[in-house]
C-alpha cells in the first residue's frame, strides 16, 4: 500500500495591508496613467496656445472659442497638478544623493523658462537695448517657473518636516489660496525687485502663473501622488472620487462665502478647490480609460512622459525665440477654426516623433543624455555671456 504523500503546510495568512506600499526601493516605471493624464494636459495646452496665436481676432468673440477657453481654465492647472503628482509619487524623504540629483533637474527647468523668455542671445544686448515691455516679459513667471520653484519648496520641506511632509504640503497649499486674494490686492510686487514681483501677480510682469495661486496646484499635485498615487487601485479610486466631490463641494461653499469679495474667475480660492476637485476626477478617469490601454494611450504617455521637450517644441514653432523666427509665425492671426485644427493635427506628428526620438535616446543611456543636456547648456550660457552684441 503506497504511503500517503504529506501534504506542505498551509501558507500563514499574509497581515492587513495598511494602504500604503512597503517598497525598499521606489517604483523604477511610473504608472501609465500619470503620464497619460500629463499628455493630456500637455496636448490640451498646445491646443489653447494654437488658437490664441493663429485664430482670426474677429473669432476670438465667438460663442465656440469663449467655451474652448473656459475648458481651458483648468489644463494648465491641470499640468502643473500633474507635474506635482510626478514629484509626489516616489517614497520620501529623499536621500541627499536624490535630492541633489532632483534640484539639479528643476534647476535646469527654471532655467530653460527664463531662456524662452530671453529677448536676446546676448547678456550686454539685453542689459543695455532690452525695453522695459521686453525686461517685464524676461522676469515674468510662467509654467516652467512656478513648476520649478514649487517642487524646490517641496524638496526643501521634505527635510525639513520629513515624514510630515504631506501634511505641510497640504497646509503650504491652502495657505497659498488663502493668501493669494491678499497678496494681489496689497501691491507688493512693485515694491519689490521685478524679478521678485513677477512671482506674486501680473501688476509688474505678464505672468501667465505667478505663485499665487498657480504654486497650489503643483503643492496640491505632490499631495495627490504622495497620499493616492502609492494606494492598491481599489483605494485609490475611492479616496479620488471623495476627495474630488469634496473640492467640488467645499469650493462652491467657499466661493458663495466670498461673493462681492473676491471675483470668481481669478484668484479665488473657491475658483482654485473647483478646478482642483475637477482634476482629482479627471485623473481618475483617465485612469480607468489607460487600464484598458485604449488606442493612443502609449503615444498619451510618451507625451506626457517628455512634456518639457514637447512644451519648449511647441512654443518655438508658435512663438519663435531667441534662436530664430517662429516657423508658424506668419500665420498669426490668420486661421479660421478649420485651418487651425488642420495645423494642430499637423503639428502632433512632430512634437509625437521629437518626443520618441529623444525618448528612445534617452532611455538606454540617461547618463550620456544628461551630459548631452549639461554640453548644450554651458554653450548656450558661453554664447549669452560672451557674445557682445
């Protein structure tokens, strides 16, 4: 008679997963709908920028574009929301290798944003020629900037607060809302040096997002990655439509508190927790479309994944800059609705390829593209400070 064969002992029933993650290491691949929701984003603000620059002024008055621009109150903050939730994501604190490693990068991202604003590839031709029109334009704060400075203050209050980060994160964002309607009233920006007041509000420069309350939505992004971004998906889900109806909520109430005070399309803080609430659902469908990796989702999120190429690409093709006239500069001004979205659908090849390229460049070797990056950057400063006129 063949003897019983025993059987392995029952596996001991794993303990309660308390929500968060346990990893010695941080994720080496972010989540595909992070970046997907940042290509989203991204290609939603090429689309704004599109029109403004290229529709007929006569348009600009229409019913289809006053709707396309209040959709568009919420892209940008969309991607600064987004760029935060990148930042928020990865275990902290930080080590001080990654942490230098981090403000390395942001540092370069400040930078790039001040050389889109440049006048002149010359330091002495813009010191001695620049226009005041054309020094308020070089100092004012736009998305790079406020992306930049934000996630710098992060940083910072990681090693200060350490494990409570989130929490002083939350508390720095509510502050900034809270304050932002004080700050823009109370005209310190001009009795500050430009460079300074560009930050706070658009009296001294022309900045498309100065820190108030534009630096919330960055701070509030780094909250969102820290406090759902690391949750099982079945928590997630939960804690976004709660958190994203709460916003919604608590926006309307505070917005009807402040009715007569403060005006409700600009720095309101009730304006800010709708557009914020939006957000959260926003992220949240788009995550349950990127689960089921509909047609276009990959090429979203490698969009997403190089947004700086695909912002500073887009601008010179709009704008032009410092290294040569805008390639769709002579349209300006000149497109109907139809000729425009046939230049955007146009334009996403390109911006789709140069993002691909510099990705499958990149990817191999990021060590060799960082040096790349490092050459580039140290010509163009020795092309600035050398080249007298």
């Amino acid at each position: 008679m063949a003897s019983a064969v025993p059987r392995p002992a029952p596996s001991p029933v794993p303990p309660a997963w308390d929500g968060v993650e346990r990893r010695k290491r941080p994720r080496h691949r972010r989540e595909l709908y992070i970046d997907a929701f940042r290509g989203l984003m991204a290609l939603v603000m090429v689309q704004g920028h599109l029109f403004d620059a290229l529709l007929q002024p006569a348009l600009r008055r229409t019913w289809g574009y006053q709707l396309q621009l209040l959709f568009h109150g919420s892209t940008a903050p969309g991607f600064l929301f987004a760029s935060g939730f990148v930042a928020g994501f990865p275990r902290s604190p930080l080590s001080a290798k990654a942490t230098l490693r981090r403000a390395r990068r942001l540092l370069f991202v400040l930078a790039v944003g001040y050389m889109l604003h440049l006048p002149y590839l010359s330091f002495w031709k813009t010191r001695l020629e620049a226009t005041p029109a054309e020094r308020a334009m070089m100092f004012a704060a736009d998305a790079l900037h406020v992306i930049a400075v934000s996630q710098l203050f992060v940083l910072a209050l990681q090693w200060m607060a350490g494990r409570r980060w989130v929490a002083a994160a939350a508390a720095a964002a509510v502050a900034v809302l809270a304050a932002g309607p004080f700050v823009w009233a109370s005209g310190v920006s001009q009795r500050v040096p430009l460079f300074l007041g560009a930050y706070l509000d658009q009296r001294v420069a022309p900045s498309h997002f100065p820190v108030f309350p534009y630096s919330a939505f960055v701070l509030a992004g780094t909250v969102a990655g820290a406090a759902l971004g690391r949750q099982y998906p079945e928590r997630r889900h939960r804690r976004a439509l709660v958190a994203g109806i709460g916003l919604i909520g608590l926006g309307v109430l505070v917005a009807l508190a402040l009715t007569g005070v403060v005006g409700f399309w600009g720095v309101s803080p009730g304006y800010a927790l709708i557009r914020l609430g939006g957000l959260v659902l926003l992220l949240r469908l788009v995550e349950a479309l990127a689960v089921r990796e509909l047609p276009g989702t990959r090429a979203l999120a490698l969009i997403g994944h190089e947004t700086l190429l695909v912002y500073v690409l887009h601008l010179f093709l709009l704008f032009g800059g410092i290294f040569g006239a805008a390639p769709l500069g002579r349209w300006h001004g000149q497109l109907g609705f139809a000729a425009g979205f046939a230049v955007l659908v146009s334009m996403l090849p390109v911006l789709l390829a140069a993002a691909w390229t510099w990705h499958r460049l990149k990817a191999p070797a990021p060590h060799a593209a960082t040096l790349v990056l490092v050459f580039l950057g140290t010509a163009l400063a020795w092309e600035f400070f050398t080249r007298p006129w």
